[in-house]
C-alpha cells in the first residue's frame, strides 16, 4: 500500500466516543502523530492500540512535517490525531497536509467528533448559515465587530477566564441577543446554558466558569452587518466633519442605517485598540 496520511479525529472528553474506522486506522498506522505523546497513549492503551508515536505540534510543524513527508513518499501510512477533535481545526495539522498535497502523497479524513459542531446543535440557534472563527480575538475593536455584526450564527472557542468579559460586551449592546455558553462538552460536567446575553453573563458573575467552552453567538440583526457599520460610521464621520453634534448625528444616522447610536458614537470616539 502507498504512503498516505490519515487525518484522525478523536474524542473531545468522552474516550468511547472514538470511531471504529479511527480505530482501525490507528492500528493499521506506521506512525501516529500527535500533539501530545503521553495524552495519546492514553487512549490507545484504552483501546489495546500498539504503535510507534512521534510528537506534532505547533513548536515543530513544520521540521516535523518535512520528515513525515519523506517515510510517507518511502510507503509509511502516518495517521495524524490531535489532543481532542478534528485535527486543524484550531489544531495542529494544516501544514502537514500542505506538504501532502503539494508532494502528492493520499490524504485521507475520517469523519468524528467536533466540538464546534456539538456546540452548534446544542445551542437550539439556527444551523442553515453558520460561521466558526476558531478562538475568538482578544482586542475589543475586533472581538466587538464579530459579536455584533457576524449576519449569521457564530461559533467560536474561549477560554473561561475571558468569557465574562466577552459576554458583557455583547450584553452591553445587544442584552437580547441569543446564546449558548457550551461547557465541558462529553464530559462528566457537561453544561449548556442558553439565553439573552445579559441574563447569560449574569450567571457567570455569580458562578465563574471551569472548563473548556465554545460560544455560540445568533446571528446579527438584519442592518448590524459589518458593513453597514462601517458605512454608517462613516457617514457620521464626515458630518462631523462638516460641522454637526456627534450625539445628535449619531442618533440620526441610527435612524436610518439601524446601527445603534451608542455603537457608532463609541467607535467615533473611542481610540482603535
């Protein structure tokens, strides 16, 4: 059999929700490649898995890969695993692939779990048009035009220590705004809570949150789309300009785009972060 990679996912906290056909490539693999030797071992040793280990993560992607590809153009089948998940979804990998494709070596991907995908479903928000941005951005300009103008669901990692902040920022705007806080997804704590952003963020002042969590935002109102908002500020920016009050004009310019006045006087006025 020619050399190939098999890009692996793996349980995201519950080990029996490995596939068989994951399981059978891990077996059936030369080498597997993962984040983390010794959290792979564990659940190979779960599942009686034997087989050589070498370390991928994002410190030695690419000399890393460099070798893969050489034992896969000399036969080897690589499977590719990451901690939890589908491998380079926020995960190492993508690099690998790439020096797959561009040597023409097979790359094959089962299918598995997803915590993005889990979250999405869970939410109870609608699935037809969804965005997932991976960890969400830690600068408040960015992290705002996401929250508040992303057109359709959002869908994005956070780490527990950020998401009071992250959840107050929206309820300061959009307080109605639909969420779900997905928590410790297949895991013994598993948690989702859903609701309007200022009675989610409530919750966790009172109760900080542990865990792993991915958000799930709904999507924008219709006239809040990044676009509009940019338009809209500026706009507001040449009345300004020409002569007219801030507040006032932004009250108009409110009126006639449906971007909040409070929004586009802040961004008026605030400095970029």
């Amino acid at each position: 059999m020619s050399g190939r990679l098999v890009v692996c996912p793996t349980p995201i906290g519950n080990l029996e929700d490995v596939t068989l056909r994951v399981l059978a490539a891990l077996r059936a693999a030369d080498l597997v490649a993962c984040e983390d030797t010794r959290h792979t071992r564990r659940l190979l040793d779960r599942y009686g898995v034997t087989g050589a280990l070498v370390s991928y993560h994002e410190h030695n992607e690419r000399e890393r890969a460099a070798e893969l590809v050489k034992k896969m153009r000399a036969g080897a089948v690589v499977a590719l695993v990451s901690d939890a998940g589908m491998p380079l979804v926020s995960d190492p990998g993508f690099i690998l692939v790439q020096a797959c494709i561009a040597a023409g070596l097979s790359v094959e991907v089962l299918p598995g779990p997803s915590s993005a995908l889990a979250a999405l479903v869970a939410s109870g928000l609608a699935a037809e048009r969804w965005r997932f941005v991976g960890f969400l951005p830690r600068k408040k300009a960015e992290l705002e035009r996401l929250l508040l103008g992303t057109p359709e669901t959002l869908v994005a990692f956070e780490s527990p220590k950020r998401l009071v902040a992250t959840l107050a920022l929206l309820a300061q705007q959009d307080p109605q705004r639909q969420v779900a806080v997905c928590r410790e997804l297949t895991k013994l704590h598993e948690e989702v809570r859903r609701g309007g952003a200022a009675e989610i963020v409530a919750h966790y002042q009172a109760e900080p949150p542990r865990g792993e969590v991915v958000l799930v935002v709904a999507a924008a109102p219709a006239g809040s789309a990044p676009d509009m908002q940019e338009r809209a500020l500026a706009a507001l920016r040449a009345v300004v300009a020409a002569g007219a009050r801030p507040r006032p004009a932004a009250k108009a310019l409110a009126e006639l785009t449906g971007v909040a006045a409070n929004r586009l006087y802040r961004a008026l006025t605030e400095p970029a972060e």
